[in-house]
C-alpha cells in the first residue's frame, strides 16, 4: 500500500486543509461531498495521512511520506487512523460500530496527538448511529478529528451536517479531466471524451467505467431508451435486459442517462449527443425527464429498503415510466 497521490482537480480542497494545518486550526468534523466518482474517499486517504504525519514545518508537503506516522498509513497500520464503515455484507453503519470507535477516542494517542476517524459513505450511518455520532462532534474529545465522505449529504440528519465543516467537490474542468484520464489509461485515451460525458464528467467514475467495459452498456442502456419511446421496445423486454445489468447498477445507469438527457435539454445542445440521446432529448423536456428521476429516486429507496418486489418487476415499472413520460 502507498499513500495516494494527489489529484489535479483537488488543488482548492487541499489549499484549504493545509493552510488549516500550517495554522494548527483543523476543524474537527470535514464533510467531504459531492458526485460519485469525484475522488472524495482518494482525497479523505490522504487527508488522513496528512493530518497523522509528523512533519512540522509550517508549509512542509503533507503527508511527508518518510516520518514514522506516513510509514505505518502507507502500511495499512497506524493505530490512531480509523475507520467507520458498513460491514461486509452489510449497507448500514449501525450504532454498535460508532460506539466502538467513539470508546477508542477515550484513548492517548499512540503517536502525535491526533486520531483520525474516516466515515465512509457517512450516508450509510442508521438513524441511531447518526444520533450517537451528533453527541461526539457536539462535544468532541481533544485531538479527534472526523473525515465523513458522501455523495448524498441531504441523506445526512441536518444537525450532522451542522458541526461539520463541508468541503465540495466539483467535476474538474473538461480538458483536465480528460489528460488526466488519458494519462491514467492510455488505451481510452481516443474515448476518454464519450466516457466522462456518460460518466457526468467524474473522472474516476470514467476509470471504473472503463474497467468494467461499462461504455458499451450505457450507449446500449440510451437505444433501448430511445427503443421504448418511438414504441420499437417493449418495456418487458427491455426489463429482461437491464435485469443482466443487476438493478442496482441498472438504476445507477438510468441515473446518469437521465442526468445527462436534463444537460443536453437545459443547454438545448442535441448537437453533442449520440443518435440515441437525440431522440431521447427530442421526446423528453425537462419536466418529463423530471418524473423519470422521481421513479428512478422512488426505486432506489426501496432497494435501499429492500422493499422492492424483485429485479424484473421493478425495471418493468422503470420501463412503463419512460414510455408514460412522453404522454404526459
């Protein structure tokens, strides 16, 4: 394991931490938030291994890389950097876990005087253990500093979000992302474009799509949405399909499909997208897009909730809404 480097499009985030650390003034709650893919768990690593290391300096890189403290979170062992995150198999950070991990606060230091806690998705905290956390960072222990990272602060009790100290995090600049993607894995380089504008300019969501060969499936994904609209599709058949995808994934995928049909409709700029998102953006305005969302919204929590009543019935509902939406 080694420490994360630092990435192009994080340069304002970590202005603001270091200068925090040179004047010894580091807030002690950092809600790190914004999109998916932005590189928000890369950034809360390093921050961790920043706000651990022992070199002093006023305006010293952070992490240093060669103190004893960057050494042991480059190893995967410090003992004052913890985590809090849902178990294996599990989508929830329940209360038993943040009450561990508030107990260890209890405790000196190993080394230095600071314990990092890396809370990661913070939006994974139950009720019940958002409560218990909100009681430690009213009153938190000397030293203790909290990284909650998520890409739904609104799913965050407002009362959390309040003794936090957000920093947002943005989609970098287009032609920043692109080198950077291009640089990251030169095979794409000739379709690190199409990949970012699926990816809603996400650089490192783009590095997973293309990982998993997901390109593919998302310009798919938009023909069978265009195939349902102009009434070529029929909407079992095109359940069966995504239901391959995982419903999870699939509604991830209807997500950025319809993100990215809202930005082509509010720029009205049909020029940049492919055939399939064209027709899709000629059917659909933003109102009707709109009504997609709240399905997509409704259908995601209740997988959340495990409410749902099974892939293919609920990607069957998915269907029926895009094909309703243009009667609206």
């Amino acid at each position: 394991m080694t420490l994360p480097q630092r990435l192009p499009w994080h340069a304002d985030q970590w202005r603001t931490l270091a200068t925090a650390l040179d004047q010894a003034r580091v807030h002690h709650a950092l809600l790190l938030q914004g999109a998916a893919g932005l590189g928000k768990l890369h950034f809360a690593a390093r921050a961790a291994a920043a706000l651990l290391c022992e070199a002093v300096v006023p305006g010293s890189e952070r992490p240093c890389g060669r103190c004893r403290s960057c050494t042991l979170v480059a190893a995967g062992s410090h003992p004052d950097r913890l985590e809090l995150a849902p178990e294996e198999d599990r989508t929830v950070i329940d209360v038993d876990q943040v009450r561990a991990r508030i107990a260890q606060l209890s405790l000196t230091p190993h080394y230095g005087t600071r314990r990092v806690i890396l809370v990661a998705p913070a939006d994974a905290l139950n009720r019940h253990a958002a409560n218990t956390l909100l009681k430690t960072l009213e009153e938190p222990p000397g030293g203790a500093v909290f990284l909650l990272v998520t890409a739904r602060p609104g799913v965050l009790p407002a009362t959390v979000r309040s003794r936090c100290l957000a920093l947002r995090f943005t989609a970098p600049a287009a032609q920043v992302a692109r080198d950077w993607l291009a640089a990251e894995r030169p095979a794409d380089a000739g379709s690190a474009a199409a990949l970012l504008q699926w990816c809603g300019g996400a650089p490192l969501a783009a590095v997973a799509a293309a990982e998993a060969g997901s390109l593919e499936h998302y310009r798919q994904l938009a023909v069978d949405v265009a195939g349902i609209l102009d009434g070529a599709l029929d909407a079992v058949e095109a359940a069966a399909r995504w239901r391959g995808y995982g419903l999870a994934q699939a509604l991830r995928w209807h997500h950025l499909l319809v993100a990215q049909a809202m930005k082509h409709n509010a720029k009205r700029d049909a020029q940049a997208a492919d055939v399939a998102m064209q027709s899709i953006c000629g059917r659909l305005d933003l109102r009707q897009l709109d009504r997609v969302c709240e399905e997509l919204l409704e259908l995601g929590s209740a997988l959340e909730r495990q409410l749902h009543p099974g892939d293919q019935l609920a990607l069957e509902s998915l269907a029926v809404t895009w094909r309703d939406a243009t009667r609206q």
